[in-house]
C-alpha cells in the first residue's frame, strides 16, 4: 500500500459521491432480496447483475487479488471475506454479513451490512445491534483536526462496555482509485494518537465484533476469516469523507448522520 494519504479534491469527491450513492442502490435492492432459503451465491450473481446491468458500474472486489466474486457474504462465525457458495442457504436463524465494493468512473466505494434472519436468537440480534453503533460511534468523532486514534478508542470502549471484543487483524483504509489506500483506521487505540484528519480524506470504518474473544483465523478456502471460538461475529461498514465541519457518509442509504444509515 502507498503510505501517501490521498486528499481529495472536489471533483473526486464528486465521482466517490456517486459511486457511493449507486452503492446505496445495491443495499436498497438487497434489502428486499436477501430472505431464508436463498444461497449466497445467488446473492453474489444478483449483486453482479444488478451493478453492471442496472448501474453501468462494477464489482471492484471481483479479481482484486485474484478475489473471483463480486460479494463477501459472511455467515454467523464468519468475521469477514467469506465466499459465496450455492450449497450455502440461509437459514431462518441466521446472521448474514454483505461487503460490497463498487466502481464508478475510476473511483472505488465501499460498504457492508449485517442481514438477520427472521428467527435469529436475542444474542444475535444485540451483537448485529452493537456492530452498528460502534461503526456510527467511531464515524462521529471524524472531522478536521481529530486524529484517527480518537474512531479506534471510541469503538473499543463502546464494544468492550457491551461486553464485546473487537478484531483486530483488520482494519479500515484510504479509499478512491484504488480500494486499499492510506491510511489505515485502526477499531482500537488511544485517543489523541495517530494521523491527524484532514478534510479531503476518504476511508472506510468497518469493525467487526465478537460475541466471544477477539481471535480469528483464515480458513482453509484462503479468504474466509472465522471467530476461533466458532462463536457469532458482526461487522458494519461505511465510506466516511472528511469534511471541512465534521463527516460525509458516502455509502448512506439515509440522509447523511442518521443513525438508520
């Protein structure tokens, strides 16, 4: 990764703005499509269609890194990066995370969002409840001058005080031509401690939470991560644009602040 901060000017943040709305639009359509009984591989060919087809855009995940779909779709124990199957049925009891990225014009949005099952258990639904406001937590302290340390300590401390831990292998990042810039946005830390925000910048805050302890290891597919202790995980994810008052949510399917986004 170039370790060189991208500040964007205003006709980039024009184009990610749009980028970021079509992306919108996928979670809109996924809104109404992802139900029990349907594979995560049918998720991933109507995301694929629908970006291309209806949005004249494309999956920026499909063959980034020689990655072949245009979806992660994490169940339950997954954290993040799992792979689409179409032996993989969502049951009525599930938790389902989508991570969708999305090119537009040379420019690269990103975004996931955690889909519950109709009869998913209370624990469940607290921890996809908890993902949520820890990603709106962290995405409230951007603005000029606070430093990335303040989103990764306000992350932990609200997970940890739900009785949560956080992951920690993976992190947010700079985003815009390229889908993994700098810098990186840790989901823990200290406050005061780190780059200081700029406005123009661009990245993404995407915690993951566990019901359990923080470890995760890639299972033997090469891109699945999973909690080590099989219990559920969770993660929330935006494209967040630094403005010169305060934060742009780029990827909100709400107005921009709500906390539906």
């Amino acid at each position: 990764m170039d370790r060189t901060v991208h500040i964007k000017n205003a006709q980039e943040i024009a184009q990610m703005r749009t980028a970021g709305k079509l992306l919108a639009q996928v979670f809109d359509m996924l809104d109404e499509f992802v139900i029990p009984g349907r594979s995560t591989m049918e998720i991933n060919h109507r995301v694929e269609d629908f970006i291309v087809r209806t949005l004249g855009a494309r999956p920026a995940s499909k063959g980034q890194y020689g990655y072949p779909y245009a979806i992660n779709s994490s169940v339950n124990e997954v954290a993040c990066h799992g792979v689409p199957a179409p032996e993989q049925i969502l049951s009525e009891t599930d938790i389902l995370n989508l991570d969708v990225t999305l090119e537009h014009e040379g420019f690269i949005v990103d975004c996931s969002k955690n889909y519950l099952m109709p009869n998913a258990d209370a624990a469940a639904r607290a921890l996809v409840s908890a993902s949520h406001q820890a990603l709106w937590a962290g995405i409230r302290q951007v603005r000029p001058g606070a430093m990335l340390g303040d989103i990764g300590y306000t992350i932990q401390r609200f997970a940890e005080s739900h009785g949560y831990s956080v992951v920690r292998e993976y992190c947010g990042h700079g985003i815009g031509r390229e889908m993994h810039e700098a810098p990186q946005v840790l989901h823990y830390g200290l406050p005061n401690r780190g780059l200081t925000l700029r406005e123009g910048m661009v990245f993404t805050i995407e915690p993951i939470l566990n019901l359990g302890g923080d470890k995760v290891y890639t299972r033997q597919d090469g891109w699945s991560v999973a909690t080590s202790d099989n219990q559920l995980s969770a993660q929330s994810e935006h494209t967040v644009l630094v403005t010169a008052t305060g934060y742009e949510v780029l990827t909100a399917q709400h107005p921009i602040g709500s906390p539906a986004a």
